[in-house]
C-alpha cells in the first residue's frame, strides 16, 4: 500500500505541475488579451478622432459650397455678360486681336461656369439635398428639346445628330430635367471626341424590366478598355489628341452616374477604340420615390 500511495503522490504532484503550467499560460494569455484590448480601445478613440475631423471637414466643405453657390454665378455672369457686349460691339469696334482676347475670356468664364455647376450638383447629390421632381413626359418632346439646344454644338463639324424612339408615344414618370443633364452629358462628351460620323440618340423599353435605356452612340475614337470605369471618377480625364482642341472638368460622367442612381437607375459604357463609344442609361418608366424606391441601381441587360 506504501507503494501505491507513493505512486498517487508523484501523480498529484505531476497534475499539479501541469495546472501551474497552464496557469502561468492563462496568465500569459490574459496579459496579451488585456493588450491588444488597449490597442484596440486606442485604435477605436483615432478612429473617433477621424470621424470627427471628417465631419469637421464635411461641414467646411458644404459651407464653402453654399458660399460658391451664392458668390460666384454673380461674378462670372457678370464677365460673360460683358464679354458679350463687347463682341456686339456695343462700345466700338474691336481689333481682330482684342476680339480674339474677348472670345478667349468668354470661353474661360463659360468653362469655369459649368465646373462650378457640375461641382455644385455633386456636392448636392451627396449630401442628399437633391429633390427628384418627377412628372409624366414624353420622350418625344424630351428628345426635340435636346435636339434644340445641341445642335447648334454641330455647326462647321461634319457630324450628324440623330434622335430615334423605338415605339413612338413613349412617356416616362420621373425627373425630366434629370434625365435631360445625364443624356445633354452624354452627348456633349461624344461631340468633343467625335471628329466625323455620326451621333445616334435611341430610347427604347426594356421588357421585363419596367424600365427604359436610353443610348448614345457615338463614331469617335474610342476608350480602352482599362479606362471604362476610370472616367466616371471624379476629374478623371483620358489623355488622348483631341484633349489639345476640348477641355473638360472630369466631372460631367460621375455627375451623371451619380443622377442615375438618384433616379433609381444605373449608367453604363461600352467602347472600342478607333470605332466609337455607347453610353447607356436605365432609368425606371416610374419613379417611386426615394422613400418607396430603392437606392440601388437596376441590373444592367446586355448591350
């Protein structure tokens, strides 16, 4: 019995040892855990931090915007509006050199104009005070009043601009200023890149999809593939040889993207280079509202 007991004793002793070890293991352990639970308390106080200085940042920006808005369409409005009267020559003739000097002023103020504009749209759309005020038109007249204010955008270029309904008649129930900016976009870009050929405007119903998708086809020189989504990034432009004759702002295709999705529906582009581009918009036949209708975007059908 002497042996057995003594057996039983180097057992316990040997448990024992093993329950110190992992003792001392836990308490490695714990001292980790209680570590990395100060790194982490200390990431998560930088991340407020962050937070913070974002929203600090997010206020500043939307109070210059709203200053923008306010301070300079006065002054530029101004420029162009006597700019104006002197190529009228309202106060005596001009040199060919100042009026080329003029014109050069006009076209600057007209460009920063619209940037300005373009800039105002999408800081409105992300801060989400954008109203969509949707109506019931038709298609037709939508596309007879883009038909109005591009063509003169044609004049001395051999190009063509044409307006296709598949079903005459179409009517849509969403915002038709909207709409009008995203395709008065679209085609304005093909214009610019877009040396001879043809512009080709199509709206047709997608069945199924209670929707409709309007496209702009254009016979242009064409986006590589690696660049399809770069052009909808904010002041994102293509270098290419045409840039040395137009001028942009890299915000007329994300300020599209983005009033697509505002209307419930998605833009997209398909292009191959030297042949041309189509840019596409879906835009739901009716808009539910932003309440009722969510902000993701349809899924896009084949081309």
């Amino acid at each position: 019995m002497l042996g057995e007991v003594q057996q039983q004793n180097q057992d316990l002793l040997r448990t024992l040892a093993e329950l110190k070890a992992r003792q001392e293991e836990l308490l490695l352990l714990t001292g980790q855990l209680e570590e990395t639970n100060r790194g982490v308390t200390a990431l998560y106080a930088e991340l407020d931090e962050k937070n913070a200085h974002l929203r600090r940042a997010d206020q500043m920006k939307s109070r210059f915007l709203s200053n923008m808005s306010h301070e300079f369409p006065t002054p530029l409005s101004s420029i162009r509006a006597l700019s104006r009267l002197l190529l009228a020559r309202t106060d005596g003739e001009l040199s060919s050199e100042q009026e080329k000097q003029v014109r050069f002023i006009l076209q600057g103020t007209t460009s920063l104009t619209e940037m300005v504009d373009d800039l105002l749209d999408l800081a409105k759309i992300e801060s989400g005070k954008v109203d969509v005020k949707a109506a019931t038109f038709r298609v037709a007249d939508l596309f007879s009043t883009l038909r109005g204010m591009l063509h003169p955008l044609l004049v001395g270029r051999s190009l063509k601009l044409v307006f296709l309904e598949s079903a005459p008649g179409m009517t849509l129930h969403t915002d038709q200023g909207k709409l009008s900016q995203i395709l008065r976009n679209f085609v304005s870009n093909a214009i610019k890149y877009t040396e001879q050929g043809e512009i080709v405007v199509r709206a047709e119903m997608l069945p199924g999809f209670d929707a409709m998708r309007f496209t702009v086809r254009d016979t242009g020189i064409g986006i590589e593939t690696r660049y399809l989504e770069t052009i909808f990034e904010e002041f994102s432009q293509i270098e290419s040889h045409l840039q040395t004759r137009v001028k942009g702002t890299g915000l007329g295709l994300p300020l599209c993207r983005k009033l697509g999705e505002l209307l419930g529906g998605s833009v997209s582009v398909s292009s191959t280079v030297g042949a041309g581009s189509v840019f596409c918009a879906i835009i739901p036949a009716c808009f539910a509202g932003l309440d009722e209708h969510p902000s993701s975007p349809i899924n896009l059908p084949p081309m």
